[in-house]
C-alpha cells in the first residue's frame, strides 16, 4: 500500500508530458491526421516527416520554415504509382525585433582568421540538422530545464546595430552549472566547442526530431552515445555569443529549425 502510494506522489511531482501543439504559422508545426489507409512516407518538400500517433491517430508532424510564404502547402507520398497530397494552410506571423549589445565585438565581427573555422563548423551543424532515422520516437518531451523561458523563438535579432538572422531557438534563464536533461531518448550525432555557440550537443529523437543544446559550461555525453530520457547532457554555461549563462534549446524537424515551446506544456 504504501508502495502504491509513493509511486502515486512521484507521478504528481513530475512534469506532465504534452503532446505537441500544432501552429499553422512560419516556425510552427502541422499535425496531419491520416487514415488507416494512407502510406507512412510522407515528405514536405523533399524531406521525410516524422509519423507517429497523437491522440491515438496516426498523424504527420511538419516542421515549418520560418522562411514558408502564407497559403497552402502540402505533405506528399507516392505508393504504386499512386500519388497521395495531405493540404494545410498558412497564416502569417510578425516576430518581434531583439537589440542585443555584445560586449566582445569579434562575436560579432570575426577575424578573418575566424572563418575558415566557422565555415566548417556551419557544415558540421547543416548535417546535424538534417540528420534522418527511421528510429521510434517518443514525443512527450520534458522540460530540459527548469526556468524562465524568454519565448525569443523567430525574432529578428541585431547585435551591436547590425541585423542578424532571426533566433533558431528558445532561451531559458538557468544558472551557470545547472544540469540540462534530455527532454525525449534519442543519439548523440554532433558535439564540440564552437565559434558563435560554444559547447553544444546534438540529439537525434528519431525520424529528424532533433534537439540542439547550445553555451553549455559542460559536456557530459559521447559522440555516437544512446541518451535515455530525462538523462543529464551537459551543464548550463555562457560560452560562446552570450551575454550570460542560459540554455539555448533548439528544436528542428525535416531540416529546419520551429518553436520547441510547441513540444512542451503551455
């Protein structure tokens, strides 16, 4: 009895998990419902989704290019010459602009001498976010980190005065040294000290789910590692472009980069 009870306490205490939210704007995500019937080789735009089941149903999960025009766009698969199409429609969305002053202007302005190295460390994170298996994933994600969460995902960001590309990912306000949790299983597909992100990690979820954890103090996970859920991988830091220690998560699927809030309790 008092067994049952225990385990009953530690449900309550945990985070509940959520089922991702769909959000119909650049930067969101499409949940597709199929039918029994339909194939499960459904790609947007030249890249495979990820299939699962939300809400008991077999759905397609679409990540959304901040880049995607408004209007309709479509999943695709092809099965015995047949050719199956899955519509959805886009609304357009304004994010906000973020002025951010860097105290070390070369984080802004790299030497020359810096770029041989931040072109190859660009190609090394393009083929982490592309990266495609067919492993199972599970969707209910934790919160790698308890904090306030700055909801800076998709705003259009200056450093010093100059325009930069618009942030990939959420932020959130942690201490410097806090353990960082994976929030779903997964493989660890990239590591290292980078230029403009310092110590990061990649995790592949399964079907190009993949998390970014970005300005850690510590890496505690091997390239190629299986993480369990909930696993520590690093540690908050501020290394790299920041302006203080934070965890930067970035979530991608099919290849671009969408709102990790979408995954987690509102």
């Amino acid at each position: 009895m008092r067994l049952t009870l225990l385990i009953l306490l530690l449900a309550c205490l945990l985070p509940a998990a959520a089922e991702p939210r769909q959000s119909l704007v650049p930067g969101g995500l499409a949940v597709i419902r199929l039918s029994q019937d339909d194939p499960r080789d459904f790609n947007f735009r030249g890249k495979p989704v990820l299939i699962t089941e939300v809400d008991g149903a077999p759905s397609a999960l679409v990540g959304l290019p901040l880049s995607l025009k408004p209007g309709e766009h479509f999943i695709e698969a092809r099965n015995g010459g047949q050719v199956y199409k899955k519509f959805f429609r886009i609304a357009d969305k304004q994010y906000t602009t973020q002025h951010i002053t860097i105290a070390n202007d070369r984080m802004v302005n790299p030497y020359a001498s810096d770029m041989e190295r931040i072109l190859a460390e660009k190609a090394r994170k393009q083929k982490a976010r592309n990266h495609y298996s067919k492993a199972a994933v599970d969707i209910d994600f934790l919160t790698p980190v308890e904090g306030a969460r700055s909801g800076s995902f998709g705003r259009r960001r200056v450093f010093n005065g100059q325009p930069r590309r618009p942030h990939s990912g959420m932020d959130i306000a942690a201490a410097s040294g806090t353990p960082i949790r994976s929030p779903s299983a997964g493989k660890v597909i990239e590591l290292g000290d980078f230029f403009f992100s310092g110590n990061l990690v990649y995790i592949e979820h399964g079907q190009g789910l993949i998390s970014m954890f970005a300005h850690l103090s510590e890496i505690d996970v091997s390239l190629g590692e299986q993480i369990e859920k909930g696993q520590i991988v690093g540690k908050v830091g501020a290394t790299g472009r920041v302006t203080g220690p934070h965890l930067h998560w970035s979530l991608g699927l099919n290849g671009t980069w969408i709102d990790p809030a979408l995954f987690l309790d509102e």
